[in-house]
C-alpha cells in the first residue's frame, strides 16, 4: 500500500519526521487515542511519559508523536466544523421550505385581496347603474359572501365530540398554513439561521393571535408530548385538567380540558378555560394537536363559571409538527385567544389585547421550551454548582410559580385577606395552610419543619410606570439592589429558611453589604437567566436572637432585559436560600414583573393606585412635567410581591413591617424609574443634564425671586444664564418646591431633593396638596396662614418641625424659607419653599 503525508488529511496511521513517513500500527494508535480522549493537548513532558508507560510506542520519536497529536486535533475540528455546517445547511433547507410556504400563503392572500377589490368594484359599479326596484330587494354584500354550512348537532356524544374536533382541525390548519387569519410580522423578529423561527401576529381579527414556524431537533412525537404538558413550560398557566379522554377510529384522540392561566397583576382577575383538545395524524405524516373553548353544544358538555375566574375563549389553535428531513421537526404553532377584556379597567386591557405580548409569553415560550431541550440532549452538560439544566428548569418553574400565586392569592390555596390599615395602595395576605408552610419551611432529616414559623405571608401592589422601558428598569434593580433592598429584611428573609426562629426585622438603613452575582444557568435564547446573589456581611437574627454579620443568599430569576426586543414583559424573581441548598429546598419567591402596556389612552396620573389613572385630571394644569417636557405614550404596569415566613403570633408586626416595605420599594421604585426614563432631562441616566426651556425659565424665576425678596443668591457662584443653574437645582440637597396659588395649594414642582423627601415622582406631585403633607406635623394652619403674608410681603421665614410625605411618614427639617415667585411680567406666578437640613423621623 502506498504511504501518504500525515497531515490534517491523512489517516491514524501515519507519522513522519524529516520527510519520512512512519506507519502506526493499530496497537500504537489505539494507546495514543486513549491519551487524546484523556488529555488532547499534552506537553513535551507526558509525551515523554507516555513513551515511558508504553512499550509499544518505544519506537517511535517524541516530535512524531506530537505531529500526531497535532494532525488529530487538526481532523477533530474539521469534523465538528463539518457536523456544524451540516447542522446549518439541514437549518437552511428547512427555513427555506418555510419561507417558500410563507410565500405561497401570502401570494393566495393577495390573490383574495385582488379578488376582494374586484368584487366590490363590480358590486359599486351595479348599485350604481341599478334603479330602486320595490317588488324585489336588491342586497349588496361583502366579498365575505359565504353561506353559513349546516353543521351536524353539536352535543356531548362522540359524534357530536368528533364533529368539533374537525371542525377545529380544519379551522387551524388554515390559520397555520392558510389566509384564515392576515398575519404581520413582528417586530423585532427576522428570520434567518440563527433566529427562533418565522414569528407573526394577527392583524384586525377578533380577540389576539401569533403564530410561528421554525425547527427543532426532535422527533414530532416527542414535541408533541412536550407542548400537550403545557405547565411545564407555560408560566402562567396554572393548572391543565384533563376530564375525559376518547378514542376517534383514525386513532386520535379527543379531550376534554379545564384550563387555568394566573392573572399578570393583581388588578385584573384569574381566566380559565373550557377546552375540547383533538390529536391526529394527517395523510403526509404529519401530527397535529389542536384546542378550542367548547360553547354552543346541545346538551352539554359544559363547565360551570368559577369563582374568582373570567372565562376565556380559545379559537382553534394548535401545533402542526412535521417530520423533518434529516430529523427533527418543522412546527407551526398558532395561539388565537380572546381574553373578554372587557372585564378590567380601560387602562389595563392591553394586557389581554397585545398580540405581541401573547407571542412573547406563550408562543415564544414554547419553541424556547423546545429548542432548549433539544440542545440539552445533543449538548449534554452540568452548569456551576453542579445542576443539569433540566434541574434549573424545574428551579425555574418552581420560582415563577410561587411568584403567580403570590399576585393571585386564590383562595383554595389558603390566602385570606387581612383588613386594610386605611390606605389601600398595598394588599397583604396571609396563608397558614399546612401545604403552604411546609413549602415554606426547611426540613429536618425526619420529614418535620425545621424552624417554628407556621404561616407566610404576603404584601403586593401594583403600579402604573411611564417612559422606562421594562428591561432598562429590571436590569438596574438587579444590579442596584441597595437602591430599594433593606438589608435587615433581607437578613430576616435569610433566616426563615434557616433551623429556629428569626426576630423582627432591624431598623431600616442597616449596613448593605457588597453583592456578589454567581451566574447558574442561561437559556439558549437568553432570554432567561438564573443566578445566585450573595450579600456579603449581612447583618440580621441568629435563633438564639443574637445580631450577628453573615452572607446571605437569594436565588434569582430574571428574564426579558434585553432592551431591543419590542413589547417583551420582565420579571425579576428571588428567593432566600441556604448556601448549600438542593433542588427541592423551600422556596418563597418575591420579586417584581413589569408588563409593557403602550396602548392606553392618555393618562397624566401614573400612580401608585392605579384606579386614581382612570379619572382624567382637571384640563389646563400646569404640572411639573409640563415644565420638563415629561410626555410620550410608553407605559407599562409593575406588579410587586413579597412574602415572608412568620410565627403567627407575631401577625400584627410583620404585616405592618410588610406594608411599610412594599411602599418603600414603591418610592425607591418611583424614583428610580424617574431617573431611568428619557424626561425630563434626558436619557436613562441618574445625572441631570438640560431640560426643557420652561425648566430653565421656571429656575431663573425662583432664583431671581429669592434674590428680589430675601436679598441674597439663592446659590452661590452660578450663572443664571447657563445650565448649570438647573443642574445646581435639580441636585441640591436642600428640598426645593414650588406651589401653586389656590386656595388650597398643591405643588408643580421639586427638585430630587423634594421628590425624596415627599416619597413621589413628578408625574405624581401634582396629587399632593400643601395641607396634606403638613397635616398631623403641628403646623397646618400656620404655614396655610402664612401665605397671604408670603404674597404681600415677598417671603417668610418659618421655624423648624415637622411634615408628612405623600405616604404618611414623618419628615423633619431644620427651618424653611417660603417666597413669591414672579415672571417676567413680574405678576405672581407660584410659592416655593425650601426645607432645610431636612430627615425622615
């Protein structure tokens, strides 16, 4: 046999050294492949070894070796570069059958359209010529002029079953292949090698749909039994019931089903469904699973309303999956839903009228489910602290799971409302259900709860943002948690899922250690990604009630912080933890979810009660985001939740502790959010650069008015005509309000100084009147007396005290100046004040 050169092309068989070629004997080979398998890359000095330990390759020299060595890992990766490319190449072909179907779909679409056209042109053209007739009536009608079919009885027997489930058959695959419903692409999403698929949502159709196209590596049975097993991998769906199971003779399947999806927020209730579910193969090979909400059947089936929930419609969607040359499967997956959102509050309904929202959280979340599975058995792996991914799913699900039962609170699994402490911006709930305390608790190796606390509880609220993009705001509350975090509930939360009992919280403004973010897991869309974060030196309750420094830990979800992709929710999700926690360890999720809504009408309030956002404001008033130029349509809804294990005895306490939390994290939230978003002076910063020309005119006016009325600059060694005036403003530590000049004032502006110590946000100052925030501080009356003097005489100066912020805590300040600002006609224009050394009590 002829030798030939060793190199990338050449076989096992062969070394060489100075053009010399050697043979390997399959002895020697198999001995250098075991060293590759163990180590492909190995130094001069186990080459050596190896020769050593092996007498078979005594003969041959260290440099022959290492050439071999060389030319293995040369072949190795041509060979994965060449599976790659397959991979790419088998990718391509079927995302090209898919566009060239999505071509002829949309050529029949337009041939409808051009036929449409005609038919009315026609239809204009003969009602035009043709004269009122009385002995007959003329009707024109739509090009949509299709007869109604006589459909068989629609009733609980087989038949009746059976004749739903074509009907639904037939009605789906003409949305997933057909014209039956005129998709658009979404945006955002182009189709391509690397992308999820083909994803589009519906345009002008009764309720909301999305559809998508793509493959997968798996076999169409299998991905048919992974989407049928929809909690697996739909997080808002809460529980699928499956009541009754028959048999079609063409070996399918009829079901019946009752499905529940949790609410997104806690303004909006619970919907749940009546399904009629039907599986099938068709004659090309192909499967299809297809659903939709059985109504109208003559004596039954049915389901009774539910307490608690809105029924929902489904129309027929499904899964159309077919064999794939090559392997694996093309899906097509169609969600058409009507949601009734005729339910909840105007400013809510684009939860439940958002194609594009649907897309992102249901049809996108089953080709993610999908596609990560597949990649798990062609890629099997262990991610950091030992996990599969299969196992960080089920932590994930877990998590998000205990997350929608906290914003729903449904009352079979335990939750009862606790009475409201007078204001009714934060709900708490509690739960002493064994099921729910033992979930919440840690266990000994004996089966029992480790600790002593019997009941969890919980405070939510909701919350109207305006102009900060979801993924902006949730990546920063990941990074920033000393923005909004308390370090000695933190440590509290740390220590209910330790053995004991834990006191109450520390005062608040305890020390905040560092953080520390160990990543776990990331899906391969990343759009999901779970860590553990570690809060170095955190102060909170021994057992033995000693105060005592420690790290703590919270395993943390977090999803949608990708700022290009279009009409995505976030949601950043967290549970305290042991350091060395396993997969079925205890779990008491807290955390925030932010859901774009940006087709409301135009609000001016965004409000921590968000019915305040359904009565319009009084037309005409000048609010401090006037001034700042605050507008644009961009709104989204934030739901906050946060649960604690407690003694029950301790009830009381914790549930004020909770209440005063929650609204704390509301203002730091407020406050936050108003930095981040692009007003009012500027874009996604917590520096102020310039804002609008009404902001600098109305700061030249409080700076000249103090100066014509108290004698002095109100700020030292600031040129009035640059905008370092504002910026001087804005950033004062002294808080500085404006007022207007009602008979009961409210206020139009304050810098970030004013907006932190009355706990608001601009867009929101304009609700909080002077007498409300000194209301209960001693001085309501006399600073409301003051103001007739303020405007004759030019200012006042008033003592020391006390006042409330718009959430009713204390506030004290050294003293306060309060005086008349003019306009440049010099006719009044409002009152500011500054607060001075000011501190909350």
């Amino acid at each position: 046999m002829m030798a030939v050169s060793s190199s990338c092309k050449g076989g096992d068989t062969l070394g060489m050294d100075n053009g010399k070629y050697v043979r390997y004997t399959p002895e020697q080979v198999e001995a250098l492949e075991r060293l590759y398998h163990d180590c492909p890359k190995p130094s001069s000095l186990r080459r050596q070894q190896l020769i050593r330990e092996c007498p078979i390759l005594s003969n041959i020299e260290p440099k022959q070796i290492k050439v071999w060595f060389q030319n293995r890992r040369c072949r190795e990766k041509q060979r994965k570069e060449a599976s790659r490319l397959q991979a790419v190449n088998r990718k391509l072909s079927a995302m090209n059958k898919l566009l060239m179907e999505e071509n002829d779909r949309l050529q029949k679409q337009v041939s409808n359209l051009v036929y449409e056209n005609g038919y009315f042109r026609q239809q204009t053209q003969n009602t035009a010529l043709v004269t009122t007739d009385t002995s007959c009536e003329s009707v024109v009608t739509s090009g949509q002029h299709h007869l109604s079919p006589q459909h068989p009885p629609r009733d609980a027997s087989p038949a009746g079953l059976l004749s739903i489930a074509e009907e639904t058959l037939t009605e789906f695959l003409s949305k997933a292949t057909g014209t039956a419903v005129e998709w658009v692409q979404m945006p955002g999403m182009k189709p391509g090698p690397d992308s999820i698929g083909i994803i589009a949502i519906s345009h002008g159709c009764t309720g909301v749909a999305s559809r998508a196209c793509g493959l997968v590596g798996l076999e169409p049975t299998r991905v048919a039994e992974i989407l049928k097993d929809r909690p697996s991998w739909y997080r808002d769906c809460r529980a699928v019931d499956v009541l009754n199971v028959l048999t079609t003779g063409t070996n399918g399947t009829i079901e019946l089903l009752y499905m529940q999806l949790y609410a997104p927020t806690t303004l909006a209730p619970a919907r749940d469904f009546w399904l009629l579910r039907y599986t099938s193969a068709l004659e090309d090979g192909s499967l299809v699973v297809c659903e939709s909400s059985l109504n109208n059947t003559q004596n039954g089936p049915s389901m009774p309303p539910v307490p608690h929930f809105v029924r929902a419609k489904m129309m027929p969607s499904g899964y159309l999956i077919r064999p794939c040359d090559g392997g694996g499967s093309i899906i097509h997956i169609v969600d058409h839903i009507d949601f009734e959102s005729g339910s909840i509050p105007e400013v809510l309904r684009p939860l439940y009228e958002s194609s594009t929202l649907l897309a992102q959280r249901t049809t996108l979340a089953a080709f993610r489910q999908l596609r990560q599975i597949s990649q798990e058995i062609t890629q099997p792996m262990v991610t950091s602290w030992g996990r599969r991914p299969a196992a960080l799913r089920a932590l994930g699900q877990r998590m998000s799971r205990g997350f929608n039962e906290a914003i729903n609170g449904f009352t079979d699994e335990g939750w009862t409302m606790m009475e409201s402490d007078g204001i009714d911006d934060v709900t708490v709930l509690v739960n002493s259900s064994p099921d729910k305390v033992m979930g919440a608790a840690p266990m000994y190796a004996d089966g029992f709860p480790s600790s002593i606390n019997n009941a969890v509880l919980c405070a939510k609220a909701s919350m109207l943002l305006q102009n900060v993009p979801p993924a902006i705001l949730t990546r920063f509350l990941r990074e920033h948690r000393s923005e909004w975090a308390d370090s000695s509930i933190d440590g509290y939360s740390a220590a209910s899922v330790k053995a004991g009992p834990c006191g109450l919280p520390l005062a608040r403004n305890g020390s905040f250690g560092g953080q520390v973010i160990l990543p776990l897991a990331h899906t391969i869309e990343n759009e999901e990604f779970m860590e553990v974060i570690k809060l170095e030196n955190m102060a909170h309750y021994r057992p033995d009630d000693m105060l005592m420094p420690a790290d703590i830990f919270f395993l943390q979800l977090c999803s949608g912080v990708d700022e290009n992709a279009i009409g995505t929710s976030a949601e950043l999700i967290f549970a305290p933890i042991d350091a060395s926690f396993t997969d079925d360890a205890p779990l008491l999720p807290s955390g925030f979810r932010i859901i774009p809504i940006n087709n409301v009408t135009n609000s001016q309030n965004p409000t921590r009660d968000l019915a305040s956002t359904l009565e319009a404001g009084p037309p005409g008033k000048r609010t401090a985001a006037d001034y700042l130029g605050q507008s644009g349509p961009t709104k989204s809804v934030m739901t906050i939740a946060f649960q604690f294990a407690y003694e029950i005895h301790l009830q009381e306490n914790i549930a004020a502790m909770a209440r005063q939390y929650v609204r704390s994290i509301i203002a730091s939230v407020q406050r936050v959010a108003l930095a981040l978003s692009p007003s009012p002076f500027g874009a996604r910063s917590l520096q102020a650069p310039s804002g609008t020309p009404e902001a600098h005119l109305l700061t030249r006016w409080i700076c000249q008015s103090f100066r014509f009325f108290l004698g002095e600059e109100l700020f030292k060694n600031v040129d009035e005509r640059s905008d370092s005036m504002l910026k001087t403003l804005w950033h004062h530590s002294d808080a500085i309000m404006c007022c207007s000049l009602k008979a009961v004032p409210d206020f139009t502006f304050a810098n970030q100084a004013g907006l932190d110590m009355l706990e608001t946000t601009l867009v929101s100052l304009q609700d909080i009147t002077l007498d409300k925030i000194f209301e209960g501080g001693g001085r309501t009356n006399n600073v409301c007396a003051e103001l007739p003097q303020i405007l004759q005489q030019g200012f006042a100066c008033l003592p020391g005290g006390v006042c409330l912020t718009s959430m009713g805590r204390p506030v004290s300040y050294e003293r306060a100046v309060a005086w008349k600002v003019l306009n440049d006609e010099e006719n009044p224009h409002c009152i500011a004040f500054v607060f001075v050394n000011w501190s909350f009590v």
